[in-house]
C-alpha cells in the first residue's frame, strides 16, 4: 500500500512596509509599501505565481510604536486588510487571501458581512485570522479606559465565532434563485433568523448577505497561550504559530493536535503553518549579509527604548449586553 501523498501549505505573511522593522529604509525598499496599492499588487501575483496558497496580513487597532521612539517605525500606517483584500482578488485568480479581525473590539454582524463579501468578491478565497487583540492602546479607540483581561477576551471569542458562523448559516447555499418569471428572487423558506442571545451578544440575523461561496471562510487562529490553543483546537481549520526550536515546535504541534478529538475532530481538520523569515542569499555569508545590513539600518533610539508595561487590564464584562 503506498503512502498518502501530503502537500506542503505555503502562506505569504508580507506586510507593505516589510517584515523587518527596518526594512522600509532599505535602499532597494519602497518606503511607501505601505499604502501603495501597486506594490501590494505586486508581491500577491508574484505569491500566487510562486503557488502560495495565501496571502496572510496582521492587523491593529491602534497605531503601534514604542513610547519614546515615536515615527521609528512604520507599523501601523497601512491599509485595512478587508478591503485591501478586495481590491487584490481583481488581480489574482487563485490566491487565498486571510485578514486579520479582532473579536474583542469588532461587531459579529458586521465582521460577518465583510468577510462573506471578500469570500463573494474573491470567488471562495477569503480566511479570517481570529485575535482577540493583544494591544492595551485599543481599548482608548472603542470607549474603554482599559484592555480587557486576557481570559475575558478569549470567552467572548468563543461567542464571536459561534455568532459568525450561526450568521454565515442563516442563508441556505440555495437560497437566491433569482427567478424573473415568478419574481422569487430568494426562497424564503432557506432563509433563517439566528436570534442568539448569550453573555456578549443578542443578534436576531439573518445576515443581509448570502451564504459565502466556501460555506465558512477560512478560519485562522494565531497565537501560542493556552487559550489561543483551544480556541484553534475548537474552531479553527490553520493555527499560525512561531516556534525558535524544533523540539517546541514539535511539541506545539502535539499539544495542539491533542485537543481537537474533545470537540469532535480529528488532527487533519487542522494545519500547523509555523512562521519563518527567510533571508536569501547566494552563499550562507551572501545572506547573513543581507540580514546585518537589515539588522544595521535599526534607529538606535528603537532599540534603546524598552516596551512599557501595558496599562491594567478590565473584565470584559463592562461591553456585555444587558
């Protein structure tokens, strides 16, 4: 019996700006990859020409620097991934495009619609990277004086997901028939109002957006806590995940695998993709090279501001619904 033959998942995690923190002031960079729709363009047609199978962007809710190294870095003054996604898909015919939505400062309704219409604008080629955002500096952007608690967040995700999906399912796949000589343009019958009511949120539905092309888009977890491993192991299909060792690599992926049957799943439902930034060259020297040159072109006020402590954290319970 021969064995079965597995495909390697390749994922292009290439923010405009670089994904070194000093590669916009390379002299071969555009320091406005960022916000330049062109340059995006680029790097997705030549992803899906190299066989990609996603083009895969973080994303914040809150401009990122380091306090007392201001205007260092260009994190955080890019485009919104959703609708840079969108604009990407008329571009690209196969590429899967995975954008990042936060579940601690985002509406289910309105997460689920967007990423339905990326899912129909793209043909079937949208994934949602599920966060919970780590960043304290959001919480001052939606109305809160502090971040919420890290396992507050994580119990809200649980719901988020299960609104999204139960709104993604409120229209059945065969639901619009469009047909002009009995003027149904959807069967009402396929059509079904989610009426959730639980501890985050009451949503009736149904979502004004049909069902997406893949059923559910692509969901992405990535993260390496306990939580953010459970939540893969409840829900997610690809956990992205950045491991320094083989060993914890391999452990990771055990660990991870481990808690799928609990939910029903088994360990191919979901793959491990593990981050790696690669820095090319000719010969060994040729790219370590490459990578001090990157190393060198750091702002020295950077790396001699140390990360603040993040200000104290509040139970998510204050966003409840009553």
């Amino acid at each position: 019996m021969s064995k079965q033959q597995k495909q390697l998942r390749l994922g292009a995690f290439l923010p405009g700006a670089g994904q070194h923190v000093a590669a916009w002031r390379h002299p071969q960079a555009r320091s406005n990859g960022a916000l330049n729709f062109q340059h995006y363009q680029q790097i997705a047609q030549t992803a899906e020409r190299g066989k990609f199978d996603a083009f895969f962007l973080a994303d914040g809710l809150a401009l990122q620097h380091r306090p007392g190294a201001e205007g260092r870095t260009a994190f955080g003054g890019d485009f919104e991934p959703v609708t840079l996604f969108s604009a990407l898909s008329a571009v690209t015919e196969k590429i899967g495009f995975i954008a990042t939505a936060s579940t601690t400062y985002e509406d289910p309704y309105i997460l689920a619609r967007k990423f339905a219409s990326l899912d129909h604008i793209s043909g079937g080629r949208a994934g949602w990277n599920v966060v919970t955002t780590g960043s304290s500096e959001a919480a001052g952007n939606f109305g809160l004086e502090n971040h919420p608690i890290h396992a507050e967040r994580y119990i809200r995700a649980h719901e988020f997901i299960d609104v999204v999906k139960g709104l993604w399912d409120s229209w059945e796949d065969d639901a619009f028939i469009r047909d002009q000589e009995t003027a149904f343009y959807y069967d009402p019958n396929k059509i079904h109002e989610l009426n959730h009511k639980g501890r985050f949120f009451s949503v009736r539905g149904p979502l004004n957006i049909a069902r997406p092309p893949q059923g559910y888009p692509v969901i992405v977890q990535a993260g390496s806590s306990e939580d953010g491993k459970e939540l893969a192991g409840r829900n997610a299909e690809v956990i992205f995940t950045a491991q320094q060792t083989l060993e914890d690599a391999q452990a990771f992926y055990a660990d991870v695998k481990g808690r799928l049957a609990k939910y029903g799943r088994t360990p191919d439902q979901l793959k491990v993709m593990p981050g790696v930034f690669p820095v090319v060259g000719l010969t060994e020297a040729d790219a370590k090279a490459k990578y001090q040159e990157l190393q060198d072109l750091i702002h020295p006020q950077y790396l001699a501001i140390p990360i603040n402590s993040t200000p104290k954290p509040t139970p998510i319970s204050s966003r409840v619904q009553q």
